[in-house]
C-alpha cells in the first residue's frame, strides 16, 4: 500500500493556499477529474516554492515524467 502525504498538505500552512485548495478540489473530485486539479496543485508548489517539478509532482502523488506549468 502506497501512503500519500496530499492529504496532509491540505493542513500546512507552509503550503501556498492556492495549491490547498487544489489539493482539496482533487479530494472531492469525481476520479476523471482528480489528476487534473493533482496538477494543478503541483503546478503551484512549482510556481511558489523552491522545488523542482518532480518534487512537487511526489508531493501531491503524480506519477514523474510530466510537467508543471
């Protein structure tokens, strides 16, 4: 069984609230859906942090290999 921290960083403030509220978009989301707000909040982390793209894609559980926008 995988663990996923996504959950957790709905939570932390540390996190910029647009990529929160992505994170608790895709919790909600019908599954057809869910990778596309997942994206979204990795986006974000990109944009307004210090990580690179595959970081942030871990950190909301993408799979690497995509991109960030």
């Amino acid at each position: 069984m995988a663990f996923s921290i996504a959950p957790l960083l709905i939570h932390n403030d540390a996190v910029p609230l647009e990529a929160r509220n992505a994170l608790r978009a895709a919790s909600f989301a019908p599954p057809e859906h869910r990778t596309t707000e997942l994206e979204a909040a990795a986006s974000i982390l990109y944009r307004e942090t210090d990580l690179d793209c595959s970081e942030a894609r871990e950190l909301v559980d993408l799979p690497p290999g995509g991109t960030c926008s």
